[in-house]
C-alpha cells in the first residue's frame, strides 16, 4: 500500500503557427523541434513502459493549437522534409569527424541514429499521427489526457467579457473533442491562471478539475487543512490541485534543479553557431542567419568554463541517480505529511511538457527511470493522475482558491507590462464588437457566405487572444513577430467586421483567411451573442 501519491502533469502546447503562403517559415521549427526532441521521445518511452508492462499514470496535457498542428498534413509533410534535413546533416558530421574527431564522430553516429529512429516512429510506426500514439496510451488506462483553452488566452486578462472566457473554454474542449473522441475531466488553465468565478465555468463546460500555483491554494479563502497536498472543492464539486513548489523546481529549474547538472547536455551549444558559415548555410535560416540545429557536442560543465564533450552515457547514469533522488524527495515530503492528515498526500508536480528533451535532453530519460522505479513492488510512491485521486477520495476541503498564475512573481505582471500592456484595450475592444455583430445578426437568415465570414471574424479574435505573443514579448525573444500576429489577426476581424457591416464580403479574400488560419473547423459565431 502506498505512503502517498505521485502526480507528475505534463502540459504539451505551442502557439499556432501556420503559414502555407510561405514555401517554409522559421517559426514552424518551433513545432519540429518539440516533435523530434520531446514528443516522439515521450512517445517511445510510453511505447517502452507497455512493452515492459509497467504499471504507471502520467497526465498529458493537449493544447488545441498543438493537436491541430499535429494534425496538419501541411505541417506533416514540412516536418517530413526538415527530419530529413536533420539526417542529411548528421551524415556529412559523421564524415567530417571521422578521421580527426572521434569524440565527436561518435555523438555525430548518436545523433543520426536518433534521427532515423524519430523518423522510424513517427513516420512508420504512427503515420504522422502522433495523436493516434497519445491515444493509444489513453486507451491502455495507463495516460489520462486534458486539454487547455482555445488558443491559450490569458483567462484573468480576459475576463472582460465573461463570454470571451467561455469561448476559449468551450472551443478547447470541442477540438479536444473532435480529435481524440471524449470529452476531458481535467483542464490546464493558460499559465495555471485562476479568478475567483472560473469555477463557475468550468463547472458549466463539465471540468472536473484544474491546477493553480501554490499560493493559489494557501492563500484560500480558508486555510487549506493540508496545504497544497491535497486538492480543494471550489464549492461547487470542481477540484483545484496545487503545485508543490520545490519537488517541481527541482525538475524545472536549471540553477537549482537536476537539469543544470554539469553532466548533462548544454542546449545553448549547438553547432548551428559553431560551424563556419559555408559548411553550416543550407542548415541554417536563409543560409545567412545562425539557428540550432539540434545538434550539440557539449555539456553543461560548470561556471565560465570551456565546455566539456557530452558523455551520453553518463549523463544516463546522471539521469538514474536523480530520478531515485526525487521519488527520495517524495517519499520524505510524504511522510512529513503523514502525521498531520487523515488521507495520503498527493504531490502534484505540473510541467511544461517540452522540457523534457527540448530543454532538457535526458528529461525522457529521468521521466521513463522515475516511472519505473515508482512502479516496483516496495515502492510506497504511486503515480495517480488527478483524476484517479479524487474517484479515491471525493470528499475535499470547500473553499475557493485566491486569484494566482505560475508566472513571475505569481500573479498576472508577465502578461500585462509596459512591454505588452498596450494588446489588451485592442483585444477587449475585438471581443466587445463581435459579441454585438454576433448579437445583431443571428437573428436573421444569413447566407452560407455571411455565416462564414462571421465564423473566421471569431476566429480571429480567438487567435490574437494567444498568452504567447505577450509572453514573448515581456520575454524579449521574437518580439516582431510576436507583435505581427496579433496586429494582422486583429487586422482581419477589422477588416471582416468591417465587411459584414457593410454587406460587402470578399469571398476571395475570406477563403485566403480560411486557409491561412485553418483552425476550429467547428466554430459557430452564435456561441458570442450576448444571453
């Protein structure tokens, strides 16, 4: 019987890029990048845990702008093409550093096997479907899938409107819906942001249950009887689960956790930026503009060191050791707990699901070494997902959660700043007219033209809603992109209300937006007429 309970929340979501007037567009890397070194690796080791027949939960978290993506044949095809970029570099670095390199020939031998690999996986063994493989799994009983907002709006930020949160809420589930057949129980909320009233409509959208940061439960508006080991009813039968902070640094952070450890691989290391421009070119953006490739012959090290070479192998062995270190962690905080409940404690460690392999690239590893030792017969740390630990235990604290994100300092100052405060008057604005277009002319018979272009107007503004674009900005990466796509998907309701009004639609120009921004195919305007 165990001590207590394990569960470890992977959120999987990228923003929605999808530029088929472009022949390839950087910013698609971002989606091939998580496939190659996150996804496909999660894939094959849940693929490796069923073959052993280990018993395990894990929870996996599906944006729908990541599952549409994923199920694009544009996108699939593209992705096709730069895998196969990736093998054809990994060939010509095995030829260079055969000769005078063989540290180096030998981790260029390890990438092109993991390439071929990756390819051998997601082409043969799923074809391009990476969907079908999380389904699999889901329907072994042994991963419990969820989903997140439509386009991963900031929630708190957009509670304005209350429609314009449950749009985000409902479309979400819908997609999730449509492509993996059955409605979730669980929901990440964008950037575990949560207002006093979300409940509410998550309740009303048939949510179980959603996670908040610690202090989302601590600072309740009753104390938590047990902190943030076990979840709270928000009064109404949904239940909020808290992160637990340092087990969950732990993993994530790269100055005080395990994937800063001086064996393990240094990502900002790449041989995109050490290559000499003629030989690294048709590898890089433009030929001219230095880029990762993925390929890194190096490891973390220590301080302002020159970078050792990447031993695989006892990076491998790094990655053991920490996981039997952290179920050491959760047995301790488990037991610290133990004296003062009257059930187990759950852990609840949610992450970013691409910091395993993208970020980190034995977080696979770590993962697949946790869930293993979880699972042996004396362990007294049992992985549940949320779901299984409240059929266990549906008695709960009633009390709601105080307004909380996981962000900077906990609240909402990274997605609203100097950097990005001026999007929200523009989106609330978006938002406020397509409530009353919708209003105005669903109660008229519209023409299959009309209802179409009304349709990609909420399209629009669900995609310039996207937490990303302020988040990059505040994080100062791509900014001018992140700043291009909101202003054109804000462009294209203009001009679209703007056409509606005047009954003068561009059925040319509509059926370009379509294609471009080809996301919720299911999407009905009447779902913004103001009740």
């Amino acid at each position: 019987m165990a001590k207590g309970f394990l569960s470890i929340i992977l959120h999987a979501h990228l923003p929605y890029v999808h530029h088929p007037e472009h022949e390839s567009f950087f910013e698609e890397n971002w989606l091939f990048e998580a496939i190659t070194e996150c996804y496909v690796p999660l894939i094959s080791m849940l693929d490796r845990l069923t073959v052993d027949r280990i018993d395990y939960r894990l929870t996996l978290s599906l944006s729908p702008p990541l599952v549409t993506m994923l199920r694009d044949e544009l996108l699939q095809n593209r992705y096709l093409h730069y895998l196969q970029h990736l093998l054809e570099l990994a060939d010509k670095e095995v030829i260079r550093t055969r000769a005078e390199q063989p540290q180096f020939a030998k981790l260029a031998r390890l990438y092109r096997r993991f390439f071929r690999k990756i390819l051998q996986v997601y082409q043969q063994q799923y074809s391009c479907d990476l969907l079908a493989a999380f389904s699999k799994h889901e329907a072994s009983g042994r991963l419990e899938l969820i989903t997140c907002a439509a386009t991963h709006g900031f929630l708190p930020l957009l509670n304005v409107s209350e429609i314009a949160v449950r749009n985000q809420i409902k479309t979400g589930i819908d997609v999730f819906n449509t492509n993996l057949g059955f409605k979730p129980k669980g929901f990440w909320l964008p950037e575990c942001g949560y207002y006093q009233g979300l409940e509410a409509i998550l309740k009303e959208q048939g949510i179980e249950y959603f996670f908040v940061d610690a202090h989302g439960v601590l600072f309740a508006n009753e104390t938590p009887r047990y902190g943030v080991y076990a979840p709270l009813d928000c009064t109404n039968g949904v239940a909020a689960f808290a992160r637990e902070l340092s087990l969950s640094q732990q993993v994530w952070s790269a100055k005080e956790g395990y994937p800063g450890d001086f064996d393990y691989r240094e990502y900002y290391r790449d041989l995109g930026f050490d290559m000499p421009l003629d030989y690294i070119a048709p590898y890089i953006l433009d030929n001219t503009i230095r880029i990762n490739t993925g390929i890194k012959y190096y490891r973390v090290t220590g301080g302002d060191t020159p970078k050792d070479i990447y031993q695989p192998r006892q990076a491998l062995l790094k990655a053991q050791a920490h996981a039997e270190d952290f179920i050491e962690k959760c047995r301790q905080k488990i037991d610290q707990q133990s004296t003062e409940m009257d059930r187990p404690a759950i852990i609840v460690t949610p992450f970013d699901a691409e910091l395993f392999g993208h970020w980190w690239f034995e977080g696979p590893n770590w993962l697949e070494a946790l869930i293993r030792i979880a699972a042996r017969e004396d362990s007294d740390v049992q992985l549940v997902s949320p779901g299984d630990y409240l059929q266990q235990y549906p008695e709960q604290q009633s009390t709601l959660p105080s307004a909380s994100t996981w962000g900077d300092q906990g609240y909402s100052s990274y997605w609203i700043n100097e950097t990005n405060v001026w999007i929200y008057p523009l989106l609330h604005k978006a938002e406020l007219q397509l409530e009353q277009l919708s209003t105005d002319l669903a109660k008229f018979t519209l023409t299959d033209l009309q209802m179409r272009a009304l349709n990609q107007a909420a399209r629009s503004v669900l995609l310039a809603q996207a937490s990303d674009w302020p988040f990059i900005m505040k994080s100062g990466t791509t900014i001018e992109y992140a700043r291009k796509r909101i202003t054109d998907h804000l462009a294209r309701f203009n001009y679209l209300h703007d056409s509606i009004r005047k009954n003068n639609i561009n059925e040319r120009y509509l059926s370009a937006l379509e294609i471009m921004d080809n996301i919720f195919p299911e999407l009905d305007f009447r779902d913004y007429v103001a009740q």
